[in-house]
C-alpha cells in the first residue's frame, strides 16, 4: 500500500479529529512534539513515529498517522461499544528539514503490529500496582466498598461515614460497636490510568480479583504420610503445576518427611484494618466461701448462701484485621450490679463408722404393712412400712454405707454396715442421697420412700442382720 500521496483519499487531519472529538474513537493519546530547529513554512516536514519510547520510523504524510491509528481503533471498536478508545503507547515528534528522508510504507506496518489500542480507566491500586481496572471511579469505589464489606456490615460503613464528616453520633447501646477508623494497607488508592480495554471488569469480576490476591511462593513441610496429590490441593494447586515447581520431586511420588516443597500461597493484595468502640455488658463472677463447720460431718457441704453473678457495663477498643480480632482493650468500666458471694459450709466433725448399737425407726411415721415370715410361698425377710406423709428414709443408726444402687427385687437398695455386728438393709427406694464408703450418722436421710423392683406399692422394705444372720427388725426397732 502507497502512503505516500498527500491526497490518497484519506480523511484529513481537521475532520479525524473532529470526530476524534464527537464520536467514540478518541485519538487523544497521539502527542505531537516539537523539533528542535526553527520553524521555516518553506521546508518540508517529517514525522518521526516512537512507540513505547522507541524509535519506529519516519513518515512525511501525518494522515498515514492519522489513518493507521483510526484503523486501529475501529479495528477494535467493536468489541467494546460505547467505550472510547485511543492509542496509548504512541507519540509523534514533527521536525522540518532540508533533505526530508522518510519510509512511509515499511513505518506503518511497524505501527500497525506495535500500536497498543487502550482506554482511560480508573483502577484500584496496591502497594503502587493496579489490581483492578475499572469503566468508571463509581465503580471502582463500589469494589473497594464489597471488599470492605467482607469485614463489617453496610451500617458500621454508614455511621464511620459520618464520623469522617464530622457528624455527632449518639452514645453506643448495649451490645453496639462502631468504626472508629479503617485502614487499607499497602497504599491502597484509586486513580486514573490507561488500561488494555480487556483487562476492564465489573464491579463483581473485579472483586473476585481483588479477593483472589496475588500468588507467591512459600515453603511446605513435608509431614508423614503426605502425597504430592494431597498437597497440591490443600493449596489450590494441580499436581504437575507442583512438579513444576519442584522439578527435584522423585519420579515415584514418594516424599520424605521433614523436606521442604515449594508451594503457590495466594496473597492478599491488602489488609482492611479496623477500630471499632464496643460496648458490652458482662458478667462480674461470684467467689466462692468456703466455712468450716464443726457440727457437721466431715466430707459434707452445705450451700448456706447461693452465688450470684453481678454485671458490668464495659467499653473496649476492639483491632480487626481482615475480620480477625487481633488486640482488645478496656477503655471503661462500670459495675452495674454487685455480684453475690456464694458460701458454702465444709463439715469437719469425725463421724464414726460404728454404730452405738441401738436402732431407731427408719421411717417418718407409718405402719407396719407386712412382717417378717412366709409369704405367697416364700420367706418375707423384713418388714414393711407404708402410710407416712413424709416420705424420708433414715439411717437406723450411725454407720458405713456398703451398697447403694440397684439390685434385682429390691429396686433402688442401700445396706449399711453398724461395725458392731448389724447391718440393715432398705428396699424399693425411689431415690439415693448416699454413696458407697460413706459414713452416715444414725437418723441421717439415706433416701426417698418408693415402689422400685418387685413392690406391691409405695412403701419401705427393712431388713436387720446381726453377725450375718437374718434378724426380726421389730425386736430392735420400735416407731
């Protein structure tokens, strides 16, 4: 193709940029510089063609510029409607001379594989790179916004908001916190910049992007029993892109323990750090007194006053970063409520495991049901005691628990051993205040009156032994 003719039919200078002006190709980015030498009418003019720096040419006809750039643009248009377009990596430097020296042909040709087609975007920088291009700075804000969002909520970003702009926000409330101050690390700023007009996303592709971070490498331990399939996906990788990266693996797949492998780690491209004012109410923790008791047996405890907590209303000062509590501390405290202190009485008095050889009543009351003998074909080993309104049962005198818990007929059953040669047994309990190995005083509650195991009702079954022998309980016992 002939760039040559000065009128070869090509738009002229005066209506490309015009429509470089009114219409969607923007040839703003063609910067026309100035020689070094005088301006003389009388001379002819070059132009001297640099593409990202570089010399690539000369032309003497700038509508070759003008036509190699327009078709460029509308090349690309296309693809990007209503997205101005312009060449972002060209500039153009006039100069007259006396012996003009110029290839046009073999210049254009250079533009055309050289010339990058761009456009002005807005991105979002980190730590001095763009991460992001964006159409618009609306846009770009409403990413950095969503990614902020990730760490707190809409409101929190509404009320810091008005903080930065000086509004008086009312006291916080009860279980309220506030933004006092947000930080992006990594000189995070959004700002304007020429951008490949692919490269540009929307807010939801361009928060992706911002998530995903950069990728850098680290080091892995290797720890028994790992695979190279294993740990290529704990880290997003694939196995040959593991390979790769460590071409020194052994072909056999086997790893040893304690090596090192290298490992792609994704990177945020920054940090979101926040302070925020918290306020909470907490609780205030009863203590605990512990009196000695003298009366009472030793091992045992009685609740005398039971414990409260208290509450205290508390301000902190709460540091988050990328949504991880890295630092709190206290800024105020008031005690809204005093706590109540639990005290707990410990017996100590020595209790004797013997008995003194007399027994008393078990029941609170009652009558005797049935008496020691034959029953229904079968021995009756104790008797039995029913019709009480209080339905405690006592130890008939002092001595060490030998059996509590279930057993066959009896249902829930508690022996005691006297240590004097007796040892009494109650039957169908409905429950068990004693444990076994414990020493009980004599009229001391060992259970509740039931119908537990094989009972013909709600009663008590009692039983004597002296010397291991079956005794008749109404020889010792009287109500």
């Amino acid at each position: 193709m002939d760039y040559g003719s000065k009128h070869n039919g090509y738009k002229s200078r005066s209506s490309f940029w015009k429509r470089s002006l009114t219409g969607s190709v923007c040839a703003a980015a063609l910067l026309f510089g100035t020689s070094g030498a005088s301006a003389d009418s009388e001379l002819p003019e070059v132009y001297h063609i640099y593409i990202n720096g570089k010399n690539a040419g000369t032309v003497d006809d700038k509508s070759i510029i003008e036509k190699v750039s327009e078709e460029a643009i509308q090349k690309e248009q296309p693809k990007f409607k209503d997205m101005p377009l312009m060449i972002s990596n060209l500039k153009v430097v006039p100069e007259q001379v006396f012996r003009p020296a110029a290839d046009n042909e073999k210049t254009a040709e250079r533009m055309k594989k050289e010339m990058t087609v761009a456009i002005e975007s807005t991105a979002i920088f980190a730590d001095g790179k763009p991460a992001a291009f964006f159409k618009s700075k609306k846009e770009a804000e409403e990413a950095l916004k969503q990614y902020q969002l990730k760490y707190t909520s809409e409101r929190k970003l509404r009320e810091y908001k008005k903080l930065q702009d000086g509004e008086k926000l009312p006291p916080l409330k009860e279980g309220q916190s506030r933004i006092t101050k947000l930080e992006l690390t990594n000189g995070v700023h959004i700002g304007e910049v020429k951008a490949a007009p692919n490269a540009i996303t929307n807010v939801k592709d361009g928060l992706k992007k911002l998530e995903k971070g950069t990728v850098r490498e680290s080091l892995y331990k290797v720890q028994e029993d790992d695979t190279k399939s294993g740990i290529a996906s704990s880290y997003s990788m694939s196995t040959d892109e593991l390979k790769k990266l460590n071409p020194g693996l052994k072909e056999d797949g086997s790893l040893e323990a304690g090596s090192k492998v290298k490992v792609l780690v994704n990177q945020p491209y920054f940090d979101v750090v926040i302070q925020e004012d918290v306020s909470k109410q907490e609780a205030l923790p009863f203590q605990t007194e512990t009196v000695k008791d003298a009366s009472m047996e030793k091992g045992k405890t009685i609740v005398k006053q039971k414990g409260e907590d208290g509450q205290a209303q508390r301000s902190y000062v709460f540091k988050i970063e990328n949504g991880r509590l890295i630092s709190r501390e206290i800024v105020s405290d008031h005690q809204v409520k005093e706590p109540v202190k639990e005290i707990v009485m410990k017996g100590t008095k020595k209790v004797s495991s013997v008995g003194d050889g007399s027994l008393e009543w078990p029941a609170m009351g009652g009558v005797i049901t049935s008496k020691l003998g034959t029953r229904w074909g079968k021995l009756h080993k104790g008797i039995d005691i029913s019709g009480v309104s209080n339905k405690t049962i006592k130890a008939a005198d002092g001595g060490k628990v030998i059996f509590a818990g279930k057993s066959n007929g009896y249902g829930n059953k508690v022996e005691i051993d006297h240590g004097n040669g007796f040892k009494t047994l109650y039957g169908h309990l409905n429950s068990i205040s004693v444990s076994e190995g414990e020493t009980v005083e004599k009229g001391e509650k060992i259970g509740v009156m039931g119908s537990t195991g094989h009972s013909t009702g709600l009663h008590l079954h009692f039983e004597v032994y002296k010397n291991g022998k079956l005794k008749n309980p109404l020889n010792y016992v009287n109500k």
